[in-house]
C-alpha cells in the first residue's frame, strides 16, 4: 500500500518551503503532470524520484518558475507565485540555487566568473569583496585555487562543484540539484552525494532537493523520498518507509526489477 | 485521391500553425526586449563589447567589400557611360547606388554572415547546453543580458558601417574612374555632388539602422529557440543566415517604397 502525499507529513507545522497544489501541465499533447500536489519541509533533504519520462525535470522547471503550470498552485515559502509578476519570481530566484545536470557552466567565463556572476548581478561588491568571497564559495566545494581556470579543461566532477559554488552563491534557502549523479562513475557519484550532505550540514536551514534515479543514493541521503508515477505524486515517505513499503510499483523502482507493473523500459 | 488531397491540407495546415506559432513568439520576444531595453540595469559594458564585435571585428571584411564593390559598380558603369561618352557620371552613378541601396544591403548581408551567424551560434548552444535556463534560474533575464546588448549594438553599428562602406566604395570607383576611364578628379567630384544629396545618404542610413535591429533580432530570435543538440545549433545558424537576408531584401523593397514617395 502507497503512503498518500502528504501523510507523514501531517504533524509538521511550518511554513513549507515548496508547495505544490493540483499543478497540471501538458506539452502539445503530452500531459506531464497531472495534477501534482506535494510539500517539501525547510531543513530537509528531499529527493523526488521517479521513472524517466515521469516530469521530475519539469517539477523542477516549475519550482523555480521557468516553467508555468496550466492549472494549479505553486507556493514557495508560503507566497502564491502561480500567476505572480516575473519581479516575485526574480525574488523568489535570489533565494534559490540549480546545480543542472551538467552544472550548465558559461563557457566562455572562467570558473570565478561563472561563480561571481549571480553576486554581480545582486549585489554590490567592491572588486575585492567579490574576489575573496568567489574564492571562499570555491573553497566550500573543494577546488581552492581554480578561480582563473577556464570552464572546457574541467572534469564532469569539477563542473558540478563550480555549479554547486555557484549555485551557493547568493546563499540560497533552498538548493536543487538536477540528477546530480546520471552519467557519474561510482566515485563521482560518492563525492557528489557527499558535498549534498556537507551542504546541507554546513549551511544552517538550508532545504535540499534532489531529482534523482540512483536510488542508493536517495535511501542513503534523503530525509523524505517523494515518488512520481503517471504525473502524479504516488508516494511520500522516509527511506525506512519506501523499504518497508510492499506496494508492487514502488517495490520494482527501488530493486529495478524488469517484472513488474512499471513494465521493461523502452530500448 | 482523397487521401492525398487531406494529407496536403494537413500539411499546409501544420505549416501554417508553425508560422503563426513562430510569429507569435517572435512578437513576444519583441516585447520583452523593449521593456527591457528600458530598464535596469543597463549594461553598458556588454554593450561596448558588442559595438566591438559587430563593429570594430566587422571593419575589414566591410573595407575589402566595399572597396571592390565600388570599384566593380565603376567598372560597369563607366563602360556603359562610355558609350555616351558620359564616364563623368560613373562617380555620381556609383554614389548613387551606393547611398541608396548597396551600403546599407551589402553591409547587412557582411553583418548577418559574420556577426548574426556567431550570436544565432552562440545563443543556440547556450540554450541546448541549458545555460539559458541556468541564467533565468538565477533569476537574470537572458533577454536583458544576452539580446538587448547585441540588438542595441547591431541597430546603432549597422549606420556606421553602411558609412565607412559608402565612403570606401566611392574611393573604389574613383580608382578605376582614374585609372581606367581618365575621368578627371574635379568631374568626378562636381557630379557626385549634383546626384548625390544629403537626403540620400540619410535614407541610406535609415536602412541600415532597420537593418540591424533586423538582423541582429532574428539571429537572436534563431538562437534562443533553438532545440536538439548540435543539429539544432546548426539549424539555428542556418535559420537565421536565411532569414535575415530574405529579411531584409523584402524590408528594403517596402522602405524604398515608402521613402520614394515622401
């Protein structure tokens, strides 16, 4: 048996950070979500999973506003930002950081200015300001000294800690990361799923949330597993719940058996 | 027979909703660099930086052309005055032609290859590589940082440009007017100031500022709705190469048409 959106969470009481309310969005004729409703708590690392296809990239999208539902609600901290002027999203942005799939790095700026360009843009810092805190940013994901490197000589592993750097830069409440660790080797892949939690346990009151398919890494890293099925919110729980779960759709997710009612996937 | 009649349809039909679709987003775009042409933060940097690309880096390739294209006007024009033994004319023929129509449309045709090419290039592979959507995620609008510097620096570089081009042109067929017709300098110049008036280069240079709002727009427009990989940037370039010069030939037919009869 599926736990119901929302269940476990019934006896928290704080604004959450992200709510969705019946959100509903069709591209042409694919209807990607079908009214999704869901809450993330502040403080939390939560994970929404989901198969390929299922809208988790989407969810995302509408998280921070580049993408806007057909139909439903989106609140964030508590603000109705559905049909809110672009300035409210621009707001709500400053308080949010994306680490993307690849990090989504600019090309043509070296790693310091992929970091300082949300402080640029935000703030007003004297030169040296902006330098010591580009330098203290890339610091917290480990690569001191790479202010000056240019982003095509990165490794995939560096990529993702400068986006990381930059996704913290303007000390956001709350942090996203893209499938972090698709296309990562098992080494990445760890040190990836250890800067989420170093994140999360360095900055105070920081809310993580986390699109991913490695579901190691969610029944390790997540305080709360949000499951996606049919463009729909399926399942909420914590990793103990989801082992614990015997419902026969989440059981073939979290084992990646090929029998099952997901079906094989698609070659 | 049937069959084949609705397929037609329903292609012309999906044809039609495209165009309209891309009308549509293209009109949006529009609107949202107006408003955010007028709004800050002004970057000022960005777009000195984008005078220099448009500008400055289009310089040589606008030199060489314009050189070559008066002369080869001269050319032309002086053999065929020749014959009315009115070579004197070729100057003011040539001047002409240039203010009116070749400066501006040729210098739109150099810009949209080297400098349309690149932003429709480089936009589209922001957008494939989702650094677009990294910059609206941090809340900077690509529209404000990315397409209103380049479209300011087009619009204001393309009059310019269209100058130097008119300027070197005459230079050019003033050569061969030298050289191959022994025309001589103060016929040359006295005629060039009896056809060519003021009003002429102005209309010139009005072209040539739609011109570049044009091309830089389109490119812009190609760019940031690019889909699918390097394919997509590709198609993207291409696109807007395409567009831009179909563009402005029909644009300066109807802009020709309007100053004729003011």
């Amino acid at each position: 048996m599926a736990i119901p959106p929302g269940q476990s969470q019934s006896k928290t009481h704080t604004i959450p950070v992200v709510c969705f309310k019946n959100v509903r969005k069709t591209f042409g004729n694919q209807q990607v979500l079908r009214g999704l409703s869901f809450e993330l708590q502040p403080g939390e690392i939560s994970f929404i999973i989901g198969r390929s296809g299922e809208g988790k990239s989407v969810t995302i999208k509408h998280i921070i506003g580049v993408l806007h539902p057909d139909v439903g609600e989106i609140f964030i901290n508590g603000e109705l930002l559905t049909r809110a002027p672009e300035t409210s999203w621009i707001r709500a942005r400053k308080n949010m950081g994306l680490l993307f799939q690849d990090g989504a790095l600019f090309d043509s700026m070296t790693v310091g200015e992929n970091v300082a360009f949300p402080i640029r843009e935000f703030e007003q810092l004297t030169p040296k300001e902006l330098s010591l805190r580009v330098e203290s940013l890339l610091d917290l994901v480990g690569l001191p000294g790479y202010g000056l490197a240019r982003v095509p000589d990165l490794s995939i592993g560096e990529r993702k800690r400068v986006g990381l750097a930059r996704a913290l830069s303007l000390n956001p409440s709350l942090l996203l990361y893209d499938e972090p660790t698709t296309g990562m080797d098992p080494l990445i892949s760890e040190l990836i799923d250890s800067l989420i939690l170093e994140m999360q346990k360095k900055i105070p009151g920081l809310s993580s949330v986390v699109i991913s398919h490695d579901i190691q890494s969610v029944l390790r890293l997540a305080d709360r597993i949000f499951f996606l099925h049919e463009g729909k919110m399926y399942a909420t729980g914590t990793p103990t719940e989801f082992r614990a779960n015997t419902d026969p759709i989440i059981q073939q997710f979290i084992t990646g058996s090929l029998k099952g009612p997901l079906g094989q996937p698609i070659a | 027979m049937m069959e084949v009649a609705l397929s037609g349809l329903e292609s012309l039909g999906g044809l039609v909703r495209g165009q309209i679709i891309g009308l549509g987003r293209f009109t949006l775009l529009i609107r949202e660099l107006f408003f955010w042409m007028v709004r800050r933060p002004f970057r000022i940097q960005l777009i000195f930086k984008q005078f220099e690309f448009v500008g400055n880096k289009s310089l040589s390739i606008v030199t060489l052309s314009s050189l070559f294209t008066g002369a080869v006007l001269g050319l032309q024009i002086g053999k065929i005055f020749g014959i009315f033994k009115a070579e004197g004319l070729m100057g003011a023929a040539t001047g002409k032609a240039l203010a009116l129509e070749l400066a501006p449309v040729m210098c739109g045709f150099i810009v949209t290859g080297r400098a349309g090419a690149a932003m429709a290039a480089e936009i589209a592979t922001m957008r494939v590589n989702e650094q677009l959507d990294a910059m609206e995620a941090m809340g900077v609008s690509p529209v404000s940082y990315l397409i209103v510097p380049r479209v300011i620096a087009s619009t204001l570089m393309m009059p310019l440009l269209s100058a130097i081009f008119l300027s070197l042109g005459l230079v050019g067929c003033y050569i061969i007017g030298l050289v191959m017709f022994r025309v001589d300098t103060s016929v040359f110049v006295a005629q060039l100031q009896w056809l060519v008036w003021v009003s002429d280069i102005q209309k010139g240079m009005t072209k040539a500022l739609v011109f570049g709002f044009i091309l830089s727009t389109i490119a812009c427009y190609k760019g940031f709705h690019a889909r699918g990989g390097a394919k997509g940037v590709g198609e993207a370039t291409t696109q807007a190469v395409v567009a831009s010069l179909l563009t402005i030939l029909i644009v300066d037919f109807f802009i020709s048409l309007v100053q004729m009869k003011g």
